[in-house]
C-alpha cells in the first residue's frame, strides 16, 4: 500500500487525458487572483481567494505537471494566514508550501503541537473527527520519524462497523480511518479482510463507487475515496472504464469539472477529477484530501 505525500506524474497518460489537463489547467489559471490565491468563484466584480480553494488548485496544477503561476504573490498570500488557529488551515497551508517544494518554510512547532490522541467525548460528528485525525497523520508524516499512537489505533480500531468506519459506514470515513491506521502501523490483516469486503461491495457499474451499501449516490470526491480504499487495500478497481467516462462527462466548457455531471465546476471537484484521471494509470496512488 502507499503512503506517500506526492504523486509523480505517470508517463502512460493518455491523448485523451491530456486534453482534459490542458483544459483544466488554463481554467485553474483563471481562478488566480492578483494577490496569489485562487477561487471558484472568482468574476471581474468578485476576487475573494482562499485557503482551501488555493490548496485544491495548487494541488491539481501540481499533479498534472503544470507550474503554478505568480509563486511570489502566492507565498505572500499564503504565509499572511496565521500559523495558529484551526487544523484545516494549517493542514491547507503546510500542503501548498509541500507542493511548492517549500518546506523550509513548514509551520514544524505548530505541527509538533497537533495532539494524537482519542477525541475527548463531545458533539463533533464522527465524520468531523476523522478527517481531522487524517490531517494531523498527514502533518505529522511530513516531518518524519515514527508515529507511536497505541491510544489512537485502538481508539480508529474499535470504530469499524460492517466492514467500514463512519456513524453509517461509508467511503469517505473508511478512507480517513484506513489511511491513519495505515501511516500509524495499525491496520491489521484481520481489519484489513473486513474492510475489503465493505470496500468491494461499494463498486458499481454505473459509475465506479457509492458511497454506502444502500446508496446510489456518488461524486467525483467519493470516487476519489473509493480508489484510495482500494489502494491501501490492495484491491483492484473493477471499473476503470465507467469511471473515466463519469470523470470526463464532469468536465464543463470552460475546463473546470464538477463533483458530478450537470453541476457548477468548481476548483475542488477539478482535483479530484485530475487525481482520479492520474490514479487509473498509475502504478500507485497518494492519500490526499
């Protein structure tokens, strides 16, 4: 299984995906903004950019290859954040800097002080404290060394339900916990078997995962989380076809795709199509949010 934080660019990509990159790329660079950031939304009246919308493109023009535009203006914008404050900010930051080959300038104190523990009991949703428990693995691993966290092994173990991980068991969740068991060294081979099962049973024709057992619904996002799964599982992806024929009917006119067919393009639904697109032909996959 792979666990590493960047993805090379496979050289068996197709005439067909290329295309796809090069319009996505020329609609990503559309979404920068003066001061260095980007947004989707982003019009000649309205230029408010942003964290996460940043660090899906930055990541997505960093997976296929391409060089990100005003790299000074960009820095700036990204180190006028605070280096405290919530963890998907320091996650969205650190993550930038890493796909521009800048760890020099890495928030290490900050990531040191990131607690790897069992949540205390509260009303954050399960699906919260998982993601949240995933970007503080992937923080973490990024400074290197081993990660000793018995507590917080057994803690992701005792969650898994039918196979899965989530209050209803699903790909999003289960890609969360299985990727910090992985990195953590707990996914055992017992885990492992139930978690194939669960992960198997979520490939579909139609358009290559669901996100639950009962459910028919899928996006580009959920897609994403069923590769992975499989990735860490050792699983094949049964469905390859249907799954680049979804990908490419989300790409829009200007170049941008959308987490399903028909939806508005936004920068986080063109990163996940492009990683799906890398992730079909590559010899390995990276856990990314």
């Amino acid at each position: 299984m792979s666990l590493q934080p960047d993805v090379q660019r496979s050289s068996t990509i197709s005439k067909e995906t290329s295309a796809v990159f090069v319009r996505a790329a020329h609609y990503l660079r559309g979404r920068q903004s003066p001061q260095g950031g980007f947004c989707f939304y982003r019009t000649t009246d309205v230029d408010e950019p942003n964290l996460f919308d940043t660090y899906h493109a930055v990541a997505a023009l960093t997976l296929m290859g391409d060089t990100v535009a005003e790299q000074g203006a960009l820095l700036r914008f990204v180190r006028s954040f605070s280096p405290s404050g919530q963890l998907p900010a320091l996650y969205y930051r650190v993550f930038i800097l890493h796909h521009l080959a800048r760890s020099d300038l890495f928030e290490r104190n900050e990531i040191r002080r990131l607690p790897l523990a069992p949540p205390s009991p509260g009303r954050t949703p399960l699906s919260s404290v998982l993601r949240g428990m995933f970007e503080t693995v992937r923080l973490k691993r990024l400074l290197g060394g081993d990660l000793a966290a018995p507590a917080i092994i057994k803690w992701i173990a005792s969650l898994q339900r039918e196979g899965g991980f989530g209050e209803k068991p699903n790909l999003l969740d289960t890609r969360y916990a299985l990727y910090s068991l992985a990195a953590l060294g707990g996914l055992k081979e017992t885990m492992v078997s139930a978690a194939r099962d669960f992960v198997d049973a979520l490939q579909v024709r139609t358009f290559g995962f669901t996100i639950a057992r009962d459910s028919l619904s899928s996006s580009l996002e959920i897609i994403r989380a069923g590769i992975q799964c499989c990735r860490l599982l050792g699983l094949p992806v049964n469905y390859p076809r249907e799954i680049r024929a979804f990908v490419l009917n989300c790409q829009t006119s200007r170049g941008g795709l959308s987490r399903v067919p028909g939806a508005i393009p936004e920068i986080e639904s063109t990163h996940y199509g492009i990683a799906i697109l890398q992730n079909l032909v590559g010899p390995d996959d990276a856990v990314t949010a």
